[in-house]
C-alpha cells in the first residue's frame, strides 16, 4: 500500500472515529436531557401544546369521574342537602390546573427553561393544591361512603397518629418550607431533571406536601387540629415570608445553580442566569399574590365568622329579653290578681 493511500486511510478511521465519539456524547446529552424542543416556548405553545401522558392522563381522568360520580350519588341521597356548587367549580379548577402543569406545553418545556419549570411548580403547589382543598374531597368521602366503611376505614386512618402528626400544622409548615429549600438547594431538583422517574416523584412530593399545607388553612374538612382564623393568617403570613427569602436567594446567585441547565445546549431562548431570575421573580411574585390573596380570604371569612357570632348573639339576647318580659308580664298580672284578692 503506498504511504499517502495509508495515511489517507488513516484520516478516513480518524475521522470515523472521532464521529462515533462526538454521536455518542451527543446521545448521552439528548438521553440525559431529554430532546430540547426546536423552537423557542410562546404562549401559543405552551397552553396548547398538550401531549396527554398515560399516568398522569389517566389519573385526573379518574379523579374527575370519581368526583361527578360521587356528588350526583350524594345529592339523590340528600336532596336537602346537596354538595354545594362551589366545591365542584373548585375541584375541577384543581384538576385543570393540574392538567396544565402536567399535560401541557409547560410540561414540554419543564427541563429546557427553568423559569417555564418553576412555573409548572407554582401551579402545582399554590393553584391545585388550595383549590382542591376548597373542593373539601375528604367531607366528600364520608357523605358518600356507608356508615360500615366510615367508621371501619375512613375514621380509624384520619384519627390515626400518622395522619394527626402530618396533618398537625407546625408539621405541616415546616414539612412544606422544608421541601421547597432542600429540593432547590439539594442534587435531587438537577436529578428530576435527568431522570423522568425522579421528576414524577419530586411532582408528588410537592403536591402531597402541597395538600398537607393548605388543608389547615382552607379548614373545610373535617381535621385533627383546628387553627382559628388569627393563627390560619399567622400561618400563611410566615410561609408567605420563607418563599420570598428563599425567591430572594435564588435571584441573588451569581451562578447557575442547576448543572442541567447549565450545560443544556439551546438554540433559542434566555442566558442560564436570566432564565434563573426569571424563575426566581416567579416564585416570589405568584407566591406573594397567591398567599396575600389567601390571607385576604382568611379575613373576610374572619369577618362573616364575627358577622354571624354578632347575629347569633342578638338573637339570643332577643329571645332572652322576650323571655324577661313574659315573666314580667306574669308577675304583674299575678301582683294584680294578688291585689285583687286581698280587697276582696
């Protein structure tokens, strides 16, 4: 073989070779990534740009067919007293707003734009999550259950020490400040975003822990501790105050906190800094406007509360005074009567 034919060959393996390398480094970047969408995120893409996974699909499927299914079976039993309205209008709104954060084009984009991510987190912890708890599905479990069922299954598990320690609310506050800085501050948010399974997992757990938060302070089920409305606001006050800290902290960094994004090659879109504060600005802003506006919920029912005291006590008052004056009455005509006898 002449020695430029040989050299040429050996270029071509060179070649050859370092093509292979470079398709696998891509491939492990794509199968770690995931495959980045080829076009930048619009508000087009994003609420219509639904792909209708199995599990989650499924899930909120069931969840809404077990709803209807459970409120027309509670209303033929108790047309007096019927589920109101309200509750439903909350429930499926909990379940669009899960729809939204699982099934959309937010879920598209989750892993490419942390600012697009931290939005899907907002929309599952501080939308679902209160309005499904509006819904009061618990009250809804018993009012459709049989007595048997109550008092064998549902009761013994809400009375049970597992659920009283969960559903305690300082337990209940700190679990839910507690998952928001370690999963932020720790490797398992950049796992989620390498791992699909993680990132379902990291989902549930923001949302159970979600529901474990605003059950004592919606207080619409039936619960082991019931807080009154000064300690709700208190208890929403300071959450409010751990999420802009921790919204601060993350606007304030100086560098990428999340390899994943980091090292993720986009064709489009923000700097990894400015998609960050991006992110950060929507934690802090819809989180201030979604506990202020719960906080406000809190006082107006505070104030019906004190409303309906007020009223209740003149009524009392009313029917007490009418009681005094019927003895008074009778006491008089009974002095008179007395009055009468003894000039007779």
């Amino acid at each position: 073989m002449p020695p430029m034919t040989g050299l040429r060959n050996l270029r071509r393996s060179v070649a050859v070779a370092a093509a292979f390398v470079g398709a696998g480094v891509m491939a492990g970047q794509v199968a770690a990534h995931g495959p980045v969408p080829a076009e930048a995120p619009t508000a087009g893409s994003l609420l219509l740009g639904w792909t209708f996974e199995p599990i989650p699909t499924l899930g909120i499927a069931v969840g809404i067919g077990w709803w209807l299914w459970a409120v027309r079976r509670v209303d033929a039993a108790h047309p007096a007293n019927p589920v109101r309205r309200r509750r439903t209008v909350a429930f499926l709104a909990g379940m669009t707003a899960l729809a939204f954060a699982l099934l959309s084009g937010i879920d598209r984009y989750d892993t490419s734009l942390f600012s697009v991510h931290m939005v899907q987190h907002v929309l599952l912890m501080l939308v679902a999550a209160p309005l499904l708890a509006l819904a009061a599905p618990i009250t809804l479990v018993l009012r459709v259950s049989s007595s048997e069922a109550r008092h064998r299954w549902i009761l013994p598990v809400l009375h049970s020490r597992v659920v009283r320690f969960m559903g305690h609310p300082v337990t209940a506050w700190v679990m839910f400040a507690a998952m928001m800085w370690a999963v932020h501050f720790s490797p398992l948010f950049d796992a989620s975003l390498e791992d699909p399974l993680i990132h379902d997992l990291e989902h549930m757990l923001f949302l159970t822990g979600a529901l474990l938060f605003w059950w004592p302070a919606v207080a619409l089920d039936p619960t082991p501790w019931r807080m009154g409305h000064p300690a709700r606001i208190g208890y929403l006050f300071t959450q409010m105050t751990q999420n802009t800290f921790l919204a601060v902290v993350i606007l304030n960094a100086t560098a990428p906190l999340y390899p994943h994004y980091a090292t993720l090659v986009r064709p489009w879109g923000m700097a990894v800094l400015e998609d960050q504060r991006l992110a950060a600005g929507i934690m802090w802003i819809a989180g201030d406007a979604i506990f202020l506006s719960a906080i406000m919920a809190v006082v107006v029912g505070w104030m019906r509360a004190e409303a309906r005291d007020e009223a209740r006590a003149d009524r009392r008052a009313d029917i007490e005074l009418a009681e005094i004056r019927i003895r008074e009455r009778r006491l008089a005509e009974r002095l008179a009567d007395e009055r009468g006898e003894s000039r007779g």
